[in-house]
C-alpha cells in the first residue's frame, strides 16, 4: 500500500520508503537551487547545460522532508567520476591534515587545468 507515494530512497530512513510530493513552496527560497522557468525546471546559472526537474518530497514513515531533482544521467554519470576524483586526491593525501586544505576543489580545478595545458605553459 503506497498511500499516495511514490516508492523511492529516503536518506533519513536509509532505505526505500513511500514518499508523497509536496510544494517546494515548503521549503522556503533557501533551498531552491539555480534559476528557473517555473517552480520545478531549473539550471545552473554557471553551469547552463545542467538542467534539472525539482520535486519536493515527505517521507511517510518519518516525515522527513526533502528536494529531489531529475537530472539526465550523463550529469549523474559526471557527479560519479568527479567522486571517483575526489576519492583519488584524498587518498593520495593520506594522512595530510586536509582541514588545511579548505580550498580542495580550486586545486582540483587546477590539476585538470595543467593536464589540458600546452607543454610550453609555464605552471608557476
Ligand atoms: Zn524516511
């Protein structure tokens, strides 16, 4: 029996529960995320090409509630390999004391950067 949900992943629960829509209007405008042409289609403003169908979401079993966005799975894909990036870096880091590096994602930027660079480019 759904009661009017839809079966989906509930992080609170941390498993799949029956989840019903509610108004993203309940979530006040902190939580929207990009510019959009209505309530539920949206985009990035820095990154145009990911677009995104929002929906906000009430678990029936704990009442949590939470956004959750429709994206096309090449972006998800992208999501997945960045992490597998991220999980490199800081594996390579060891016991490096990473709370100095708050600025991780500007290193990684650059790293991708000085792979794509012409040879004559001088990095310092
Ligand atoms: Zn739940």
């Amino acid at each position: 029996m759904n009661n009017g949900g839809t079966e989906m992943y509930c992080r609170n629960c941390e498993t799949t529960q029956f989840c019903k829509k509610i108004n993203l209007s309940e979530f006040g405008d902190e939580s929207y995320l990009g510019d959009c042409s209505n309530e539920q289609r949206r985009w990035s403003s820095k990154y145009p090409d990911l677009q995104f169908f929002m929906r906000g979401r009430k678990c029936l079993v704990c009442k949590s509630e939470f956004i959750t966005v429709e994206i096309h799975e090449s972006a998800l894909q992208e999501l997945v390999r960045l992490r597998e990036i991220w999980d490199d870096i800081t594996i390579r880091l060891g016991d490096f004391d990473k709370d100095a590096f708050e600025d991780l994602p500007r290193l990684l930027s650059l790293f991708q950067y000085m792979q794509k660079a012409p040879q004559s480019y001088d990095l310092r």
